[in-house]
C-alpha cells in the first residue's frame, strides 16, 4: 500500500495508524506539483512496480459568495482538486495493468446546489466528469473508473469548514441522523475497486446518509 499527502505529519500519522508496517509506504507530494507526482511514481516502481487500485483524493475545500472569490483561491483550488486529481490520475496508469480500478473523490455537491460552495462544487463535478470519460477512454485496457460522492463527512476538513453551533442545523438535514465517517468513505472506496463490483463502471457512489435523495420526516 502507497499513501501519499502534502503534509508529512498527517501522512506519517496515517501511516502509524494504519499499523501496516513495511507494507505501508508513505510519501509525501503535493498533488499540484507535477514534479512531485514524477518523483511518486518513481519511488513506487522502485518499490512495488506497479498499482492495482488508485483512489484519487486530493482536495481541499472553500465556501465563500462567488463574488469574494479572489484569482489566486480560484487557482490554488483548482490547482488541488482537479490539476493534482487529473496528473496524479494520468502518473500511476503507466504504472497500472490491464483490469486494475481507479476511484475519484467527487462530492455530494455536484448533485445538489449549495451556497457559497460554487468552486468547490464545479471542481467536484470536473472529477466526476474525468472520471466517466476516463471509463470509455480506459475501456480497451478494461480499468475501470468510478467516483465516490461523500456528504458531511466527520474530518478535520469537516471541522474546520462547519462551525460546531452549526452542526444541528447541517444534522436536521441528514435522513441518517449522524455524519458520515471516514471508514464509511473507505468501505465504499474499497467496494468499487473490488471484483464485487467488477461490473461498475463510470459511476457516481454517493454516500450522503441520505443527504441528496431523502428529507428527514
């Protein structure tokens, strides 16, 4: 297994938590810097000499009016969510055989408008995008391609976006009663990039609680 994340503290307490020992290696890039992505899939041949699964996972959020947006937040998210998705996703297919499975990491917000989330959401919906046109492009290589929409989902992300005052509010809207976790994104994710779902190709998972198709009665 090869995680890889920007900041070197987060990653080396991930790869701590996920206990795995050698089996883990953990790399630190920045998704946006294509220097740092060639350097990854360096480091990943050398060590495993190839991928099975991708789960593309960059991304960061901003919830500001359109009209406050300045040049440079438009850039540096974009530059995150859909530059690092798109050149992470085309750094490890040289790397990847035939039948292996990529996951992107869209939002609950390319189905449903929110205020306030007009970048974010379109960067969500373009990796959504990617990701379909990425299943008829990959289709002779038989790699499939799926996307992963999650809702509220219970990370410092989360936190730091929601202030804890607004969470009864953001609750009342979720048929589920209760955010989201990350093992439930995770089960998910390892859902479509099993054989079980050999069968799913250039999807949208969402997993909202609820969230975008059911009202809390």
């Amino acid at each position: 297994m090869v995680i890889t994340g920007r900041d070197k503290t987060r990653l080396d307490a991930a790869a701590a938590r996920l206990a795995g020992g050698d089996r883990v290696l953990a790399v630190r890039a920045d998704a946006a810097d294509l220097a740092d992505l060639d350097a990854l899939t360096d480091t990943i041949r050398d060590h495993h000499g190839r991928l099975d699964v991708v789960f593309a996972n960059a991304g960061v959020a901003t919830f500001v009016p359109t009209g406050e947006l300045t040049e440079a937040e438009f850039d540096r998210v974009v530059g995150i969510n859909f530059k690092g998705v798109f050149f992470t996703v085309r750094a490890a297919l040289p790397l990847m055989p035939d039948g292996a499975a990529i996951v992107v990491n869209a939002s609950w917000t390319l189905h449903r408008g929110l205020p306030g989330a007009a970048l974010y959401a379109a960067t969500k919906a373009a990796v959504h995008n990617l990701s379909r046109t990425l299943a008829a492009e990959l289709s002779p290589r038989r790699i499939r391609v799926n996307s992963v929409s999650p809702g509220y989902i219970a990370t410092p992300m989360f936190h730091d976006a929601i202030p804890v005052e607004e969470h009864a509010g953001v609750l009342a809207r979720i048929a589920a009663d209760r955010f989201g976790t990350a093992e439930d994104v995770a089960d998910a994710v390892a859902f479509l990039a099993s054989a079980e779902a050999s069968y799913v190709n250039g999807q949208d998972l969402v997993i909202d609680g609820g969230l975008v198709a059911a009202i809390p009665g």
